[in-house]
C-alpha cells in the first residue's frame, strides 16, 4: 500500500498538543514534588521508586516490545489496525498471569516481607494497565492522533497529583499511595479503551494472526528486554545493596532527570510514523525525514545538561527539602546523561523506522553487560566510601549511554556528516557561554535570575550560530517561509 506524505500542518499540530500536554504535566508534577516528598521522606519514596521500577520491568518484558512495531505498521497500513491492535490486547491481557507469578517468585527468593511485599504485588498492577493502555496509545501514534496522548499524560498525571497530596497530608502510607497510582491507571486504561473505539478493535482470537504478532514481535522483544533489563537495573541493585533512604535519593533524582526527557519523547513520538511511512514510500529518504529530529536532539542536550548542572544544589533544596540533598551528586550524573541518551532515543527511533532493530538489540546486549558491571562496583564502592549508592548508580547510567551512543552513531554514520558535526560544535559553544552568563547572574542575584540568564542568552546564541537552520524552522513550523531570519544565499 502507497503511504501519502504527512502534511507538515500535522506535524505541527502534534508537536503542540505534546508540547502542551508535557507543560501541563510539569507543572503538576511541581505540584506533587513541592509536597509530597517532603511528607513522606526518603523511605517511603524508596518504595514508590521500587514499585515503579517493578511495574517498568514487567511492562517490558511482558509487552514484548511490540508498541513501536505496532505504530510502524498502524503508520504503514492502517486499515490493519483494527485486528493487530485486536490481537495485541489478546496477548499482553493472557501474559499478566505470568507476570504475577515472577513477582511472586521475586519476593520469595528476595526474602521481602511487609510493605516492600506490598510495593511488589501493587507493581502487577500498574504492569497490567500499562500492557493494555499501551496498545491503544500505539494505535493513536500510528495515526498521528497526538492530542489523546497529551490527553492520556494530563489525565493521569492530575489525577495522581489531585489525589495523592490529600492522602500525604493526611498521613497515609507509601504503599496506599502505590495503590492509588494502580487505581488512577486503571481508570485511564479505560478511557483509552473507549479511544480505542475508533479503530473498531476485532476482539475475535485468530490463531494465524497470534502466530503472525509473536514471530513478528520477536526481534522487537528481545530489544525490549535488554532496554528493560538496562533502564531499571540500577533501582532495583540499588534496593539490594543500599538501604531505603538511599534509594529515595536516587529516586527523586531520577523523577527529575525523567522530567528532562520530555524533549526527546516529543520528538521520537512525533517523528516514528513519519520516519516509518517515509521508509516505506523509499528508503532513500529516510535521511533527509530524520535530519531534523537529529539536530534537535544535539542542540537541545547540550543547554539542558548543562542548565541542571549548574542549578542542582539549590534546585534539589528547594523542591524536595535538606532531607534529599544527598540527591545532588546523583542528580548532576544523570543530567550530563542527557547529552547522550536525547540522541540515542532518536538513533533508537531511526533504526527502527528502517527496519534494523536487530541492530539496536545488539546494542542494548552490550549495555546491559556494561550496565551491570558498572553498577555492582560503583555502588558498593560508593555505598561503602560515601554511604550514597546513589551516585554509582547515576554514574553507571551514564557511562553505558556514552557506550550506547558511541556504536549508535557508528551504526548510522551515513546520517552523521561533517554538518552536523558542525552543528554539535556550535551547540557546544553555545552552551558554554550560557553556563559562563548564568553562573555569573547567579552568583550574584541567585537561582531564578540565573534560570532566566541562561535561557535567554542560549536563545540569542542559537539564532546568532544558526543552529536550526531557517529551511528546519520552517518545516518545523509547518511549511511557512520565515523571512524574518536570514536566508541561506546561494548552494550550501
């Protein structure tokens, strides 16, 4: 089936209900982090995290990897929408049962008793709502619906933050909040299910398309479960070998560095059916489709690393309280892993648009080896020097994405020209006289003059040393020529 180019007008349409849709997530998000931590304490927030973390790893295991094949195909064809997402819904709903029993095993084998039992078992839940709502959603990006997405964020993130900051207040314990979070996901589970609508999903089990997802879905799996494996090792090593407390500051640290990750979710969820439908009509474009996303991912990781750096202490202090300063450490380590980990979230979605993640599964191999090395050392030698596992953890997290990064550009060197290497030197730049002019500003009048220093000189640089190009702006802002910025004369 021929696949039409995407309007540019969509593109920006979606960018701005995900744009907006992340805004208003932030800023519910500052709600809950201004209050609850600070109720609760670092303990109870350990909890939190490891039921987080357990829920993340059952998801992907269980869910096979199967959402970005899904929005590729919905993207390429689709009119098969109806029976594969039918399909998937069949598959992810009948592999919650064996997700109950490896949690049960866990614990058992983990000697976990009361309220840690408890975050466990909760954890099945929130796995089971996500395996189910992540099908519709997949569905919604294969067409580029983006505003029921931004829809499903908001939704779920005002109702956790509504509602869990009257049960802090009032004293309740870490694992009623879990359980709310299980609750809140349920509810949106089945609002996607009436989105899901749209589609009319076939329910029928067709043994030939169960066989057609699985085997397909294989090669998707086991970069899943090498990706899962790799993003929540470190929680949950770290509430082996580290006490609660220890895993609270991590965990505040890394809901804040996962905030960072709105820029290139935005991106990747707005570019895979673009990249995948631009693919399928020739693949000799799949360059010229992913150039943007790229250069986005270069220049926005940069400022964004390097803007946290600089604002951690005080940022930490006030948001969560002295009881989390320990955080800071950690929390400076995960924002230089931005500079890598915005790009490799791309490179991830460009190989998978062109059909090679079997590459990338090869890849997320190596890093979860690295992974795990990394962070049985640096944890206990940060545990046992500094009493913060912590701070091996982040480190671990960050030398695997450079590992990532290193062999992702390689695999996809055809994209990486002398451009833009350009551009990346220029964004370096940039961003080295933005933490010069903000760590002056707030040196001297304190944290927000410096915020605002920083933004506003990166922004000013950024059209002084071009780093998007006015072509890019205008794609960007759906085909409209911008007259206001200087054109390129002549050939590049």
């Amino acid at each position: 089936m021929s696949v039409a180019p995407a309007s540019p007008r969509r593109l920006v349409r979606n960018l701005s209900f995900l744009g907006g849709g992340q805004l208003v997530t932030w800023m519910l998000t500052l709600v809950w982090t201004l209050v609850v931590p600070r109720l609760i304490g670092p303990a109870a927030m350990g909890l939190i995290v490891m039921a987080t973390a357990a829920g993340g790893i059952l998801t992907g295991l269980a869910g096979m990897g199967s959402k970005p094949m899904m929005v590729k195909e919905v993207a390429a064809n689709p009119r098969q929408a109806p029976r594969l997402l039918g399909t998937a819904l069949v598959v992810r709903s009948a592999l919650i049962i064996p997700c109950a029993g490896l949690v049960a095993g866990y614990v058992h084998v983990a000697g976990f008793t009361g309220a840690r039992a408890t975050a466990l078992y909760l954890a099945v839940g929130l796995a089971a709502f996500s395996l189910l709502a992540e099908v519709i959603q997949a569905g919604l990006q294969g067409i580029e619906r983006m505003g029921f997405i931004a829809a499903n964020d908001v939704i779920n993130k005002g109702l956790q933050t509504i509602l869990t900051i009257p049960m802090a207040v009032l004293g309740f314990a870490a694992t009623w909040l879990i359980g709310l979070q299980v609750a809140v996901a349920g509810l949106v589970t089945g609002l996607n299910l009436v989105w899901g609508r749209r589609f009319r999903i076939e329910w029928r089990v067709d043994l030939d398309d169960l066989g057609a997802f699985l085997i397909h879905s294989l090669t998707y799996w086991a970069y899943a479960f090498f990706f899962t494996f790799y993003l929540w090792l470190d929680s949950t090593l770290l509430s082996l070998m580290a006490p609660a407390q220890v895993v609270g500051w991590y965990g505040v640290a890394t809901r804040f560095f996962q905030t960072l990750m709105f820029l290139p979710v935005i991106i990747s969820t707005a570019w895979l059916p673009r990249l995948a439908a631009a693919y399928q009509r020739d693949p000799r474009t799949l360059e010229a489709t992913a150039r943007i996303p790229i250069v986005l991912a270069i220049v926005l990781g940069l400022p964004v690393a390097a803007g946290v750096v600089l604002v951690s202490r005080p940022l930490v202090l006030l948001l969560y309280g002295p009881a989390y300063a320990p955080s800071v450490p950690a929390l400076r380590f995960l924002a230089v892993t931005c500079v890598p980990m915005y790009l490799n979230i791309v490179l991830n979605q460009v190989l998978t648009a062109s059909n090679r993640q079997r590459a990338w599964t090869r890849v997320m191999l190596v890093a979860s080896a690295c992974n795990l090395a990394m962070n049985l050392v640096l944890i206990r030698f940060f545990q046992a020097r500094e009493g913060n596992g912590a701070v091996g953890a982040a480190l671990s997290m960050l030398g695997t994405e450079l590992v990532i990064v290193v062999v992702g550009i390689w695999l996809l060197r055809e994209h990486f020209r002398a451009g833009v290497w350009w551009r990346f030197a220029r964004a370096l730049l940039a961003t080295v006289v933005m933490a010069v002019a903000a760590r002056a500003a707030g040196s001297r009048f304190g944290l927000w003059p410096e915020v605002v220093v920083g933004m506003a000189s990166f922004a000013v640089l950024a059209v002084i040393l071009r780093l998007v190009s006015s072509a890019e702006l205008s794609e960007l802002l759906g085909g409209q020529p911008l007259p206001w910025i200087g054109r390129r004369r002549g050939p590049r």
